[in-house]
C-alpha cells in the first residue's frame, strides 16, 4: 500500500519582518517577527515512500533540484529514525522565489505533509518549530491570519504562535512587479544585511515596534499598523544596502510603487507599503479604501499585475 499524505499552506508576508539569523544551523532569529497569512498564495505538497535512491522534489510539475528538502527530510529521518526516501510533490500559488513568500507556504506546507504521512500528532508548536528549520518563516504559515514568532534562545523555544485571530479588515494589495526568480535569497541576504553597522540599531528598534504593531492590531488601527510596518520593512532593506557587500532588491518600478503609495497617502487615503525579499511590492490599505485605492494604481500602472489579498487560513490536509 503506499500511503500519500497532502497539505495545503498559505505564505504569509511579515508587518515586523524577520531578517537576521543569531544561528544559522538552527534558524534562530535575531528578532521576532510578526505577520499576516495571505488567502491569495499557498503551496499544496504531497509526499509519498519511495523506493528511489534519493529524495525527489517535482516542482510545479518539474522535477526539481532537492537538496534544501533532502537536507530537511533529514530533520525527521533524526528525529523519527530512518525511513525510505520521499517523494515530494508541490504546487506553488504562488511565484517561486521571488520574494512571495514560497519559502514560507512550501516548508509549513511539507512540514504538514510530512507530520501526516509519519502520523505524528497533530501539535501546531511542534509543527512550527520544525517549519522554521525548513525556512524561518515558515514557522508563521502554520498559523491564520496573524502569527508572532518570538524569537526564543534555542531549538525549543523558538516557534510562531497564533496573535489576535480576529478579522481587523486589513487588506493587502500585492503589485507583481516580476514575478523572476531572485539572484539574492533570502537565506544569503538576510547574513549579508547582519554586517551592516546600522544593523544592531534596526534589531533594537524592531522590538520596540513589535509592542507597538500588537497594540495596533489590537486597536484594529490599520493606519498605526501601515506606518510601523512601512518603517520597519524601509529599514530592513537599508541594511542591505548597508553591508560589507552592498545589494538592493528595489527595481525602479519598486520605487515608483513606494512612491505612489505614500503620494496616495499624502492625499488622504490609507496606503503603505512593506517589501520583502525581491522587488514585488505589498500595498497595506483596508477593505473600505481597496477598491479606489487599486483602480488609482492600476490607472498608474497599467503594467503591473495587481492582486487583493486578505486574511488566510492555516496549515490544513487536503
Ligand atoms: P521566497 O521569497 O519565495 O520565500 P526564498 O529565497 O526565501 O524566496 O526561498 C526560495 C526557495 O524556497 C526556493 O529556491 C526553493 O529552494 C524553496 N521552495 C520554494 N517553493 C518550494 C516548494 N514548493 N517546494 C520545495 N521548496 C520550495
Ligand atoms: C524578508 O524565511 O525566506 O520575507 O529562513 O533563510 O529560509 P530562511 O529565510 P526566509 O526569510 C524571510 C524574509 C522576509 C521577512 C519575513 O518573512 O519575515
Ligand atoms: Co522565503
């Protein structure tokens, strides 16, 4: 009989971002971070026994290099003892590597694959803290909606947690700027970004605005939580241009985006923008202002793909 098991994991984009690691090996960040899982991108893997000498990963269809997943399925085979090879199958609802969020929607997606198919029990903590071996920010797509991940000091205490699961009307507008796979990962950026000068002094304020975007969440004050966000996601991307070996992931379109957007503000409308990893931008607006705020970006570019996203769901089998 070979067993398949499947799961379906939303990527989620940070408000605090998570953009430093205090140990590589163990994925233990150098801040906590706190984010919103998408409706609009998720990754659906499915993992089976084979009897191949070496893990396989089908990408979207593609047989792809399975290193990164070989290296996590390690993580089990140590923990669980040794099994056969896997089979991974995966489907991305989103691009891939291109600072989306992937990496985020495919390990929490695996890890959920991978818990059923060993039937280990269904503990979203112990289901976090594995994720973020696969990709820190993995460690938040288990969860809907918010997600704080506190950083902790070791293997143990570092997971994400679900935060105030209540509908706050947030939305975010996602401008598919390019949709090509990074030169930069995020794995590489984020240790280059710890060699700025100025990097310490982000990591000081990042905790600070975490105490202040919880209350602002709390507050459902989605104009407090655009500015911290706007202003914690601007610093991060400093560091990089701040480091021994400088590098930016804004394109000219990215500014021209980040630009719009706080013109749009100036005028009144709510409208902030966060970046991760690449040069796609995530408008922060609420329901009530999403649909003129969209209609005045898509009239100034009429390039760009736009997407409405919300609050997402968390890890589930399929
Ligand atoms: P992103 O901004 O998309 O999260 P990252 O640099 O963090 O970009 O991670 C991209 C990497 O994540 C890919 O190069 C690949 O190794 C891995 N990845 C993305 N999607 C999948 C998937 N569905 N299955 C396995 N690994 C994936
Ligand atoms: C900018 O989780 O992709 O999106 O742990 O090395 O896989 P690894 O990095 P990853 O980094 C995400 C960085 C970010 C910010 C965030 O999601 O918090
Ligand atoms: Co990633």
């Amino acid at each position: 009989m070979t067993k398949l098991a499947t799961a379906r994991a939303h990527t989620n984009i940070a408000l605090i971002k998570y953009w430093g690691k205090e140990n590589v090996a163990l994925n233990i960040p150098t801040t906590s971070s706190l984010s919103l899982t998408l409706d609009q991108f998720y990754t659906t893997t499915s993992v089976e026994f084979t009897d191949s000498s070496k893990d396989e990963l089908i990408l979207n269809g593609i047989s792809t290099d399975s290193t990164r997943v070989s290296k996590f399925l390690d993580l089990f085979r140590q923990q669980e003892g040794n099994f056969s090879k896997i089979l991974v199958r995966s489907e991305n609802h989103v691009p891939t590597a291109a600072g989306l969020a992937s990496s985020a929607s495919s390990f929490s997606a695996l890890t959920g694959a991978m818990f059923n198919l060993l039937e280990l029990p269904n503990d979203v903590q112990e289901m976090s803290r594995m994720a973020r071996k696969g990709s820190g920010s993995a460690s938040r797509s288990i969860f809907g909606n918010f997600a704080v991940w506190n950083k902790g000091e070791d293997d143990q205490s570092s997971y994400a947690e679900s935060f105030y699961d209540e509908d706050i009307n947030l939305t975010m507008i996602v401008a598919e700027i390019s949709s090509s796979m990074k030169k930069m990962s995020s794995t590489k950026g984020m240790q280059l970004a710890q060699t700025a000068p100025t990097y310490g002094a982000w990591v000081e304020k990042a905790a600070h605005q975490l105490e202040e975007m919880k209350a602002a969440i709390r507050a459902k004050d989605i104009e407090k939580i655009g500015l911290i966000a706007q202003d914690n996601a601007l610093g991060m991307h400093e560091q990089n241009r701040n480091s021994i070996e400088p590098f930016d992931y804004f394109t000219v379109q990215t500014r021209r985006v980040i630009d719009f957007a706080k013109q749009c503000y100036e005028s009144g409308l709510l409208a902030f923008v966060t970046i991760d990893a690449g040069p796609n931008v995530k408008i922060i607006t609420d329901r009530a202002s999403e649909t003129e705020l969209l209609n005045k970006f898509k009239v100034n570019f009429p390039e760009i793909p736009f997407e409405v996203a919300h609050a997402g769901e968390g890890l589930r089998y399929v």
